[in-house]
C-alpha cells in the first residue's frame, strides 16, 4: 500500500479503521490482462464545493479480484470494505468482517 495522509492514524495508541472505496477495473482489450480491483481513499466534496478525487493506493489479491470483480462491475454485488489506519511502514490490513456482499434488485 501507499502511504497516504488518510492512513495516519490520529491517535497512535488506539486502532482505527476507515471506509475505503472498491473499484473494479476490466482490461480485455489486453492479451492476458486480468481483472483487477482497487482500494481508494473515498472521494467527496468540502464545503466550498471543491470536489476532492479519490486516490488509489492498493490492489486485491488476483485470486479475489477474478471472483468478485466481474460481479462488482455488472454491479450484481457491493463490497464494503475498511482498513486499518497505521503509521508508515506497519502493515495495514482490510478488514474482512465488515467486508460482505448484498443481493441488488435489477
């Protein structure tokens, strides 16, 4: 993972999670290209109505990515996932207990 302002944690003695976004992106214009699914920090919007972009810092595992990814893009499933804030350099991990998938309505 990179380091990103949004991964240090505030406070160092307590552990702290945070939501990241899911993107699945589908490259089959490429010989042997897979799937691949990023985790980016959340976009949005401060109050002066300047829009702040997401950033991608990570990757899923392939293996996970090949399973979930054509799911996620067809939008037949969401992901909702949270990883752990820590200093530069300590492994950060996603949290698969609040990772899930729920049935959409098509």
């Amino acid at each position: 993972m990179y380091p990103l302002p949004y991964l240090i944690p505030v406070n160092m003695n307590a552990e702290e999670w945070v939501p990241v976004r899911l993107q699945y992106e589908q490259t089959p214009q490429k010989a042997g290209a897979a799937d691949t699914i990023h985790i980016k920090t959340p976009g949005g919007r401060l109050p002066n109505g300047e829009i702040i972009p997401s950033e991608p810092f990570a990757l899923i595992e392939q293996k996970v990515a090949t399973s979930l990814g054509p799911m996620l893009g067809k939008g037949l499933i969401r992901l909702d996932a949270m990883v752990r804030k820590a200093a530069p350099g300590v492994c950060r991990l996603l949290n698969h207990s609040i990772l899930h998938s729920t049935n959409s309505v098509v």
